[in-house]
C-alpha cells in the first residue's frame, strides 16, 4: 500500500477538486431544475410541496430538496449552497467505502476502496451536476455498511445506523434504495450464513427506527395528493402520494409508464460503465470477473476470506437495472461503492501475492489512460476553449510536475499503479472545473442571460415566457421563476420583459408587438455535446440564441 502521507495528499487533493466543483454555474436540466425546486420551498416557506414549474412533483421524495432548502437558509440560495449537501454525502459514502472494505478484508482495503470512490469519474461529476444520486448513494452505502457490521458484531447501534441511512436513502429516491440494501444484505447473509442475528428484537427497533425516518416524507406525501383526491397527476385523478412511494414508483422506473421510455437497450448500463468508472474500469472488470471465476471454483461454498456482498449484489442489481425502460448514466451510481470495495480488494490481493506480472500490465494499463487525459487537457485548455488567467497555468504546471516526477519515480509498480490512477482523475477533473465546464457554461443561455438581466437591471418579476419551456438556470440565477402568459394576454402586462426563442419572437412579430430594447445570448444544450461544437471552427454553426425583448 501507499505511505499514509501520499495517501492523505491525494484524498485531499481529490477533496479540493470537489470543492472546486461548487462555485461552478448550475447545469441544466436536472441540476438547476432541483436547485429551483429547493428554492421555491424557502421562498413560499412551503416544505411539504414540491412543484417542479408549473406542474406537481410526484415522481421522487423529498430529502434531497430538503437538504437543499436547509443549505439555503444557512447559506443563502446560492449555487455552491445547493452543492453542500452533495459533497458532504458523498463523503459518508467515502468514509462507507473505507468502513465496508474494512470490514470485509482489511484495513488496507478500506483506505483504497475509500480513494477508488472518491476518484471514480460519475461521482466527481454527482457533486457538480448534483442529482438526488449523489445523496442515494452516500447514504445507501452507509446503510450497507452499518447493517453489514451488524451481522459481523450483533450490535444494536449498527443495526439503528444501518436503519435510519435505509430512511434516509429511500426518503432520498425511493424503492430503488431498499433493492440495492436489501439484496447487498441478502447477498451476504445467504453466503456467510448468519442468518440467526437477523431473527433478533433488534430487528423490531430497527423497523422502528426506519418507519420514524420516513415519516416525514410519507406525510409531506399525504399532505401534497391523498388530501387532494381532485388534483390531476399524470393525467389521472385520485393519485395517494403514500401509495406511489410505497409500491407503484419501482414498477413504473422499470415499465416506463409515467416517465416514459428512453431506452430499450439492454446493455445500455454495460458500456456506460466503462467511461463511469474510470480511470478505474478495467482494473474493476478484472475484480469482477477474477471474483466470479472463485466462486465458481469453490462452487459458492463458504470461505473466510472471500465475501460475496459485493459481487453477487453487483450482478444481480445490474441485470435488474438493464431491464428498466428508462435508463440514465447517472442511474449506475448507486453501485460504485461496491465496485470501488470490490477494486480495491482485487489490487491489494494482487499486490500481497507479488503478481509483478500482473501488476506491470494494470500500470501500462493507467499510463494508456493517463495519456488520454493528457491529450484531453491539452486540447481542452489550448484548443477547445482559451485557456486564460496565469493561475490557471501555474495549477496545470503544478499537476504536470507532480505526475512527471510519480512517472520517472523508482518504485514499485504497485504504488504507481495507485497513484496515477488517482492523478488521472485528478488531473482530468480540475481542468474539467476550473476551466471546461466555466467555459462551456457560458453557452447555457439561462445563466447567461441571468448575468445580462443583473447587468442590465432589469426587474426579475417582470420577465416573462410564453410558452411552458423550462428555464430552470434564469428562474434560479434569478431567485424568480419565469411567468407564464399567453401571447394575447401579454398587452394586459405594461412593459414586460419576454424570454424567447428565435421562433417564438417571431410569433410575437407576427401578432404585432414591438419593442427597442432587446438582449441576445448564445444557446447550446450542453449536457448534449457535439463534435461540431468543439471545434472551435464550427462551433458557431451549432449555437442557437435567446432573446430578451422589452415590449413598448
């Protein structure tokens, strides 16, 4: 294993590049979407309904705005307030990682699984693009982790523990987070056999413990639909909050009734896994398929020194998983604790039975993807985007003389495995936050034209659309909501400000209104990025616009 020094220097590391992830400006859809959700709830100190713009919010729970909305009444509604929640989670998850790993193996493991998680690529990007994901999975893992400890040591405290994270992660998204617990658990008691520490009184606290944690939301839930059998949700009437949570939520993920279908493609989740997990992924199918071939050797029977929590939860939950019918990368997040537990096992093993041989291939492995993160930052930095401001080139000088020096260092194979791979993810996502992601935001016309409303003064309740188009970035950069009207009854309101597409003002051409003042932003989708967008060469022919007219 790695000395404890450089092992703290690049968990911090990691750490800083999380943090610097906050200041970013929020993505849209889904990021800046739930930030304006949380907000509303401060603004109409209203934290029992969740309304997603104009329409009820059925479809998750509640934690993750509540989180939120507390980190803006402590902050302020801010977009690195949002983030807070997030990145301590994930910390938990972390601290999960390397209690669960500790647990099954060692505390080699644990330390290891704790900095594969950390660095894996879908959960840096949880804290910047932050999704209920990024909560399920902190406290999902430390519901595994604290239930798995209890069937080790029979201790009531971890058993409450493990209970309250299972309230809180199924309070965070729902069903899915009991699947992934209860078959993590189920996994690990059908291979050690310890099945009489669940038979215990301290099963019926614990049940206590999770009914109480979920009361909450149960209750905002009832408040929200079953007192109002009149409301129509999805274009039906009598819908119970309660019930939709407690048993119809799953069925529809799966079927894709309700949220409609995206993707019948099976092994949707089987290549999205290999960009996911890096700089990770082919150390972590090697883990996987060397765990397999042990227990089919062994034929499943129990062995001390083997555990079954991880691979067999694994298998299952991605076949279960493949067959939903609404499928999203980030939907996989769930899993990487258990992944990042299973890597770290598989290259501690193959580091205490000195396989030199082995171990030279999964380093040539990391430098190949070490190098195509250098190709990566030398693109993004001098030809993607300009790369300005001086200390933007002294971090980049930084990082490159640290990785340079691990590069030529003499010493074992091991030790650099571990230790580029972390700088890969290191390096790869501080230029992704302090200078991508900066740079690309700047083409959201949301936020854009956020920046230009403040620039301009113009007054926030007194911008409008006419159209039901979400604006998630200018409702929340705003602190506003966009209004809605008609295009008739926009000569009802004096002076108004309208939002539009190029198409929509148009069609205020065509109906007559006139204005002087107008302000115009560029508009690219930029969770959808295109080849043609950067090149800088094309670019412009890939951009669409957003005006900002004020009506005489």
């Amino acid at each position: 294993m790695i000395s404890s020094a450089r092992y703290w220097f690049l968990l911090s590391l990691v750490v800083l590049v999380h943090i610097a992830g906050m200041f970013v400006t929020l993505f849209e859809n889904d990021s800046a979407q739930f930030a304006v959700m949380a907000m509303r709830m401060v603004q109409e100190n209203d934290f029992f309904t969740l309304i997603k713009g104009t329409e009820e919010y059925l479809d998750k729970p509640h934690m993750h705005y509540w989180l939120a909305a507390l980190s803006y009444k402590i902050f302020g509604i801010h977009d690195w307030a949002y983030r807070i929640p997030g990145i301590l989670v994930t910390l938990l998850g972390a601290w999960s990682c390397f209690g669960l790993g500790k647990l099954l193996y060692n505390n080699n493991v644990g330390k290891l699984a704790a900095l594969v998680f950390m660095t894996a690529q879908t959960i840096v990007l949880s804290t910047i693009d932050v999704r209920t994901d990024a909560v399920l999975t902190g406290f999902t893992i430390f519901s595994i982790w604290q239930l798995a400890l209890y069937i080790e040591k029979a201790k009531l405290k971890n058993i409450l523990w493990g209970a309250f994270g299972a309230g809180l992660a199924f309070s965070t998204k729902g069903q899915i987070a009991l699947v992934v617990i209860g078959i993590s658990i189920l996994c690990h008691l059908a291979y050690t056999k310890k099945w009489k520490t669940v038979l215990s009184w301290k099963l019926i606290l614990a049940i206590l413990v999770f009914g109480l944690t979920i009361a909450p939301m149960l209750y905002a839930y009832y408040l929200q639909f079953d007192l109002h059998p009149e409301k129509i949700i999805r274009g039906r009437d009598n819908r119970s909050g309660v019930f939709f949570i407690l048993w119809e939520q799953s069925f529809e993920r799966m079927s894709g009734q309700g949220v409609g279908k995206n993707s019948s493609d099976f092994f949707f989740f089987f290549h999205t896994f290999l960009w996911v997990f890096l700089p990770w992924t082919v150390i972590a199918l090697l883990a996987y398929w060397t765990q397999v071939k042990t227990f089919w050797k062994t034929k499943f029977a129990y062995k001390p020194k083997l555990e079954f929590l991880t691979v067999g939860s694994i298998t299952i939950l991605f076949f279960l998983i493949s067959l939903a019918q609404f499928k999203l990368p980030h939907y996989i997040n769930i899993l990487i604790p258990l992944y990042s537990v299973l890597t770290a096992a598989y290259l501690i093993k193959v580091y205490e039975k000195s396989k030199k041989k082995t171990i030279k291939v999964l380093l040539g492995i990391q430098y190949f993807i070490l190098s195509l993160v250098f190709i990566f930052t030398m693109l993004s930095c001098f030809y993607v985007f300009d790369f300005n401001g001086i200390q933007y080139y002294l971090i980049l000088l930084f990082l490159f003389v640290l990785i340079g020096y691990f590069c030529l260092k003499r010493e074992d194979y091991f030790k650099r495995t571990i230790t580029l791979s972390a700088f890969s993810s290191i390096l790869l996502n501080i230029v992704l936050n302090i200078h991508f992601y900066p740079s690309l935001l700047a083409y959201q016309g949301g936020s854009t034209m956020a920046e230009k409303v403040q620039e301009h003064n113009v007054p926030v309740d007194n911008i409008y659309k006419i159209s039901e188009r979400h604006t998630w970035a200018l409702d929340f950069y705003n602190q506003d909501p966009v209004n809605i009207v008609s295009i008739s009854d926009l000569e009802k309101v004096p002076k108004a400000w309208v939002y539009v597409t190029p198409d929509e003002l148009q069609k205020l051409k065509n109906a007559g209104y006139h204005w002087h003042d107008e302000i115009t932003v560029d508009q690219f989708r930029i969770t959808r990025l295109q080849l043609k967008f950067l090149n800088p060469l094309t670019r412009r022919d890939k951009l669409n616009k957003m005006h900002l007219v004020h009506l005489d």
